[in-house]
C-alpha cells in the first residue's frame, strides 16, 4: 500500500514558505559602513557549581547534647564586663594620680590661695563671672563639668563652690538646650512618627522631671550629651530646669570635695574614707541602675514569649 509522503518543512520542499529577506536582521556595521560578522549563536551558561560545606570544627560542628546553645540576645562576655571595667579603670586612673601628687606634692604648684587672688580684682561680681565661664566653657565644650566644679571649690571653697557650680551648670544646660532646639527644628521634624521617638517623648512629658533627676545623680551620660537628648524631646521646660538644679548637687560636690582632696599636700584618714565612699558612691549606682534595666527588660522578653506560647 502506497502512502504519500508528507513534505518535509526541513527539507524546504512542498508548500514551506521560504524565508523572507525583509525579515531578516540588518547586518551590523561598523563605522567605515563595512560589515561586521554575524555573531555566533547563544548557549546557555552553565549552573554555577554548589557552595562547598563549611569545614566541620568547634564552631560549625555539631553541638554536644548537654552544651547549651547559644543565644545572640544575650550580651557576650566583653559586652558583660565592659561596663564595670570602664569604671574601674577610672578609679584606677583616679588613684594613681592622688599617688603622684602626694609622692611629689604636684598640689603645691595649684595653691588655692594663689588661684583665688586671681578673682580679687572682680571684687562680689566674682561668682557672676564664674558662673559667666562656665556657661561658655559648657557651650564651647572645652573644659568638661567636673574639672569646672573642682575648680570653684579651689576659688570659692567647697560648700560655695558646690553652690556657684549648680547654678552655673544650670545656665549651662539651658543655654545648650535652647542651642540644641533651635539648631536641631529639623531633626525634631524628620522624628515625627517614628513609634520609638513618639514612645519616648510621652513618657518624658509625663515623668521627664523624675528620668533627669535620677539621669543627673548617678551621672550616666556625660553633661552635655543629656542636654542635647532632652533639647530632642518633649520634656518639660520647669522640669528641666529642676532636674537640673537638684540632680547636680551630688555630683558637684563629689567633683569639688576630690579636687581639693587631691591638692592636699596633707591628706588624714578621714580623707581617704571620704574619698573611697565618694568612689563608691560614684560607682554602685550605675551598677545597681544596669542591673534594674536588664532584669526589667528579661521579664519584658518572657513576657512576650509566653504571650506568643
């Protein structure tokens, strides 16, 4: 039986259409109008070759079975005792100057009394112009607070340096929180909605006097640095200002009581009791105001566990 073949479109025989020379791509050429040749045809790329395993080792291998696992929330080692470390070495610091004074009685070259003829010739107006000094030293961030405050106790003593100090570093945050605001409009404005930003601001509208005050007593952040943080927020004027007026006592008079312990050329027993509890005092209250915030937020974490549980 015969049967018909079927032309092939292969082949081009039968009724396959032949190719078109109006379809076809225009050659592409070069810039003297010669043509370029036709390029060869594309294949497809090769899969790129599987990552090689991590090499097994006491860090990518497996774990024992009693070896706890570890948690990246938890703060590292470093991370647990860099904090008390940091303090340490101040006082490390701290000791060993009042050792170098008293081994070569450096305090003799600072002699109060010859640092508080410098304020004679201001007569009553010398705390004004004290006061007027450390506004600008704040401002300019020249002279850090506390070596501002050991200083009015060596011109005007301890009790009305700590006083002068207080009030001058009072017209010091104002004058940095009022820069800071106008400075900083937009800043504020880019904040603005941020839940974070929002979060914080109501609580320190509502207890921002109470979060200064206890801010300023343990000196956690340093002086200037806070003022920028409130100037941001939506602390209260009035709670600003009395934060601040009661919050730096403590640390004002630690800062003068030390500077004028430490040019002592004569120092007593008394004294350095004194001077290792004003260490302490220094020193504990962060401790124990860490400790507060990380188990307050160990039970904020719990919490949302058991919630999600």
């Amino acid at each position: 039986m015969n049967h018909e073949e079927s032309p092939s479109p292969i082949s081009g025989s039968g009724n396959s259409e032949k190719p078109n020379p109006s379809n076809r791509k225009p050659a592409e050429l070069t810039s003297q109008g010669k043509a370029l040749p036709p390029r060869p045809p594309q294949t497809m790329r090769k899969a790129p070759p599987p990552p090689k395993p991590p090499r097994q080792n006491h860090r990518t291998g497996p774990l024992p079975a009693d070896m706890p696992i570890f948690d990246p929330t938890q703060p590292s080692f470093w991370q647990r005792i860099k904090y008390p470390l940091r303090w340490l070495a101040i006082a490390g610091i701290l000791i060993v100057l009042i050792i170098l004074f008293k081994r070569y009685e450096l305090g003799s070259f600072f002699n109060q009394k010859q640092i508080q003829a410098w304020l004679t010739p201001f007569g009553i107006w010398a705390p004004l112009v004290f006061m007027g000094l450390f506004v600008v030293s704040m401002l300019l961030m020249v002279i850090p607070y506390s070596l501002m405050c050991g200083v009015g106790a060596l011109l005007f003593g301890v009790a009305w340096g700590t006083l002068w100090s207080v009030l001058g570093g009072t017209l010091a945050a104002l004058a940095v929180y009022g820069a800071s605001r106008i400075v900083g409009q937009k800043m504020i404005r880019k904040q603005t909605g941020n839940p974070r930003w929002e979060n914080l601001n109501r609580r320190l509208e509502k207890d921002g006097f109470y979060y200064l005050l206890l801010m300023r007593t343990i000196a956690i952040l340093p002086f200037n640095l806070l003022n920028f943080a409130c100037a941001f927020t939506a602390i209260k004027l009035r709670h600003f200002i009395f934060a601040n007026l009661i919050g730096l006592i403590p640390f004002s008079f630690i800062c003068g009581y030390g500077t004028t312990i430490l040019l002592d050329t004569k120092i007593s027993k008394t004294q350095i009791a004194i001077l290792i509890g004003i260490v302490l005092l220094v020193l504990v209250p962060p401790l124990i105001f860490r400790q507060a915030r990380k188990a307050k937020r160990k039970e904020h974490k719990e919490r949302i566990q058991k919630a999600y549980d």
